[in-house]
C-alpha cells in the first residue's frame, strides 16, 4: 500500500530481453522469469498508475547488465 505524495524508489535493469532464471546467487536453484525493461517503458507504466516521475539515474549504463533507478510519486 501506497500513502498519497509518498517517494517511491524502483531499481531494475535495462533491456529487452525476457529470460528463464534457473540458478540464482550461490548457486541455489530456482525458477524465475527476469523481465528487462526501458526506462521510458517503466516510466510511463508509473506516469499510467497516477505517479509522478521526479528523476531517474542510470547504474552501469556501460556495462552488459545495465541498471536505473527511478523515484517518483503519487499525487495526494
């Protein structure tokens, strides 16, 4: 749940691509679709949902798994 004007802080890592994880950390097994998405992607979803996005950053854009994070909030 949600408070009205209350920061929202999301991470995740840029991409197209969608992947069946079966080992995670330490080699434990698992069973996870990894979902890689756009920034504007992800911002727009959150803009549809009532959020307002303030500012995003990117993390390792260079890197071959990249990352942002986005902070946004909803509108009292």
């Amino acid at each position: 749940m949600s408070r009205p004007g209350g920061p929202l802080l999301l991470g995740f890592h840029v991409g197209d691509e969608s992947r069946l994880k079966t080992q995670g950390y330490g080699g434990h097994p698992m069973n996870v679709h990894a979902h890689r998405r756009q920034v504007d992607q992800v911002a727009a979803w959150l803009r549809d949902a009532g959020f307002t996005v303030e500012a995003h950053m990117p993390i390792d854009p260079d890197e071959s798994v990249p990352g942002a994070v986005l902070f946004a909030r909803r509108q009292s």
